[in-house]
C-alpha cells in the first residue's frame, strides 16, 4: 500500500453532516480526491467501523450506513491485525496519545500515508514521517 493522504474518521463523517456545511464542502472535497485517485488515499477498518457507529448517531439507518461503509472499502483499507496492534502501542508509548489515536497513527504509516488528515490532532505535528493535518484550519 504506498498512499500519501490517510483520512481519519471526523473527515469522513463531516462529508455527510448537513449540520456544519463549511466543514462538509471540505470534506467532500476530500473524499471526492480520494475516489477520483483512487489508492492514493488510505482509511482503516478501525475508521470504517467509528464511521458506521456514528452515521446511526447522526440518524443514518443501519442499512444506509452499511451501505456508505461498504462503498469505502475500494479505497485501500489498513486491516486490523496483531502488527497494527502492537505498532498501536509502541505509538501510544511514544507520543502519549489514546490507544485509539495511536492505532490511527499507525495505520496511516502502514498504508504508507506521509499526512494523516484529521482534526483531532495538533496540526502540523509529525509524527516520525506522518504529519497531521487539520484540513479545516
């Protein structure tokens, strides 16, 4: 997998709240990028599965969410796995972050991604060659 850009969880779901336009022009923005180059934008199942949780939040029906998630999976997905995990932790060590952010740092370097676009890190920060970057900003 050789991505430059990995997409976080928030950017996907903005791309579908109606509640906050100008953040939802910028991420269909993105995801529009990421379907037009196809495999040059990476996402997880760890994003996959926050994405689905949340669009039922957002009062998305189980069955449209499936199906939106369902469509992602041709963008090159980051698989869960023991490595994943254990590189989850090494990042979480490091740079002191939840276990959670820390498995999205670590799929963003899997996939290969030299930014990892999101709003729920400090923007500009690299972390060893993935830089986050708040595409709102």
């Amino acid at each position: 997998m050789s991505a430059t850009k990995f997409l976080d969880t928030n950017i996907l779901l903005y791309a579908y709240d109606l509640d906050a336009p100008a953040k939802r022009a910028v991420a269909l923005r993105l995801v529009e990028e990421g379907w037009f180059a196809l495999g040059e934008i990476a996402i997880s199942v760890q994003v996959l599965q926050e994405m689905h949780v949340n669009l039922g939040r957002q009062g998305v029906s189980q069955v449209e969410a499936t199906l939106i998630v369902r469509d992602f999976t041709a963008w090159p997905v980051v698989d869960y796995t023991l490595d994943l995990l254990q590189a989850g932790l090494d990042e979480q060590a490091r740079w002191k972050v939840s276990l959670w952010d820390a498995l999205i740092i670590a799929a963003a370097r899997t996939s290969g991604a030299s930014e990892l676009i999101t709003e729920d890190f400090n923007h500009g920060q690299d972390y060893d060659g993935v830089r986050a970057m708040n595409p709102f900003l």
